[in-house]
C-alpha cells in the first residue's frame, strides 16, 4: 500500500539504521553515503517501494537523507514521486559523474519489466538541496552493461536495433541544460553483445567503395564470410569487412510489407533469416517489433 509523503518522512526517521550498506526491507531501500552536491556534506538516497514479493518492488518515492549534527534523527533534503504506470520494478541503485566538471552527481534508478524483457534507467540529481529529474533511457539490453566513458564524460548503454539486423549497439548521453540529451553517432558499432557478427552469404553481393554507392569495391561470393562492423540507419548502409580486411558499403532499405530490413539489391526479402536471404547464420533474440529500427 503506498503511504502518504508526510508519513514516508516519519517513517524513514523511524528506519535509520545500518546506512553504510544497501538495504531492504518491505518499504523502504537505502544507499551507502554520497557527496552528491559535491558541497562537502555526504547524503544518501532512501527509496519507498511497494513489496509485491521477495523479488519483485515497484519504487514509488525518492527523497534524499543527511545527518543533522548532534541530531540522532536524519533530516531531508528533498523527495520526488516516481512515476510508474508500467509496474516497473527495482533492479539497483547507483551514483554516476557524468561530467567530473560540473557541481553533481547523478543518481541512477534501474529497472525492470515485471510483464515482459525490458530495462530502463531514470535519472535524477541533487542541485541546491532540490531533487530533480533528468530524463530516462529506455530499451535497454544489459543494465550491467551501463556505464560512464571517462574519455569522453558520456553514459553509454547498450541497447538493441533490427537495423540492418537484430544486433546491439551503445547509446551516448550527456547532461546539458539540466536534462539527459543524447549524443549518439548517426553511425555506430554493430555487434552481438560485444561479440563481431559473422554472416556467411547465401548470394552474391556487390559491396561499394563509399556511402553514395557508385563505386564498386569488391564482390561477396556465395559462401563467403563477411564481417558486420557498424551501420547508419539515417543513411541506410552497413559497413562490412571480408576475411581479407577490406572494408565496403552495402546499402540497406525496407522490404516492401516494411516488416524487416533488406539490401537494395535484394530489396524483396530480408537481408538474413529466410532461405532466400541474401545472409545467413545470424543470431536472434525476441525483441519489441515497434522498435525495429533502434538506432
């Protein structure tokens, strides 16, 4: 049952202990100690969650916890209510650095379909004692897999495409304006979980020099082992490697039912997956058709 916010304030008064490690209980999960504010003083994040069953909570407040000196009882800073219609359920909790530049820190809500495969990541951040909401990433393959680039100050997570096959890509997103804004490249690196795709082709396939495609580069016999290295869905193409090394360009459209993904030259069938597909010998995993394109 969810309570109340003046409630969940005399309840978590009620609840302090053992702070220094995550814990749970039927309503509420607390983080370890972070400076979020990066003002000197260390907080912690408390998460209310209705209990459905031993694995399964569904968040419904944030609010952000300090100690008040000589003071026993914890004080708040700020709470927010966490929107959840689709019964989303808690994974974990972490405090990211976006940008080691700016004054904050981010906190990351992970969660997780109760009804079908799905992950989704929230965001949020402290900022003059005010707890405020970000923006969230959704369609994510592996929550293990989200991370900060320390190179380049961007959130990278994984997510899935049927561009021009069903694949994995990351997405890049960086704080500007007080908001999570991506910044994925119109081009990106295509692979099975970190793993290259290696198709082998079922016919000949004309492979071109350049993304205007009127130079041709080399021919993939049938038989033949091609390498998928990264794709642009905005400019339908996939870039391809042969066992040799050489890099080509093969350019990609809808078939005609738009229901799949095929090379131009073949523009009738889908690229791999059928008998006479162009390719063979993908990997598939369900995946929510109305993101089919996903880059």
């Amino acid at each position: 049952m969810k309570v109340t916010a003046i409630f969940k304030k005399i309840y978590s008064s009620l609840l302090f202990f053992t702070i220094l490690t995550t814990i749970t209980n039927a309503q509420t999960i607390s983080s370890e100690k972070y400076d979020l504010d990066l003002n000197g003083t260390k907080e912690w994040i408390q998460l209310y969650v209705d209990k459905i069953d031993k694995n399964t909570s569904l968040p419904t407040y944030m609010e952000i916890k300090y100690n008040v000196p000589g003071d026993i009882v914890p004080a708040s800073y700020d709470g927010i209510d966490i929107q959840n219609k689709d019964e989303l359920a808690y994974s974990k909790l972490k405090v990211i650095d976006i940008n080691p530049n700016d004054s904050q820190k981010e906190i990351m809500l992970m969660l997780r379909g109760t009804k079908i495969f799905y992950n989704e990541v929230r965001l949020y951040s402290l900022v003059n004692e005010k707890l405020h909401y970000l923006g969230k990433v959704e369609y994510i393959s592996d929550l293990e897999n989200v991370g900060v680039n320390k190179k380049t100050n961007r959130l990278e997570v994984m997510s899935e495409t049927g561009f021009p096959i069903q694949s994995t890509y990351y997405r890049k997103f960086m704080i500007s304006g007080g908001k999570l804004k991506e910044t994925t490249e119109n081009e990106v690196n295509i692979s099975y979980f970190n793993k290259k795709i290696v198709l082998t082709a079922q016919k000949s396939i004309n492979v071109y020099a350049n993304t205007k495609f009127d130079k041709k580069a080399y021919e993939i016999k049938v038989g033949e082992k091609i390498a998928f290295v990264s794709a642009n869905q905005k400019s339908g193409y996939a870039k391809v490697q042969n066992s040799k090394g050489k890099i080509g360009y093969i350019q990609i459209t809808l078939t005609p039912d738009k229901y799949a993904y095929a090379i131009k030259q073949y523009p009738n069938v889908s690229i791999e997956g059928d008998s006479d597909s162009p390719f063979t010998g993908g990997i598939h995993w369900n995946y929510n058709k109305k993101n089919i394109g996903g880059i």
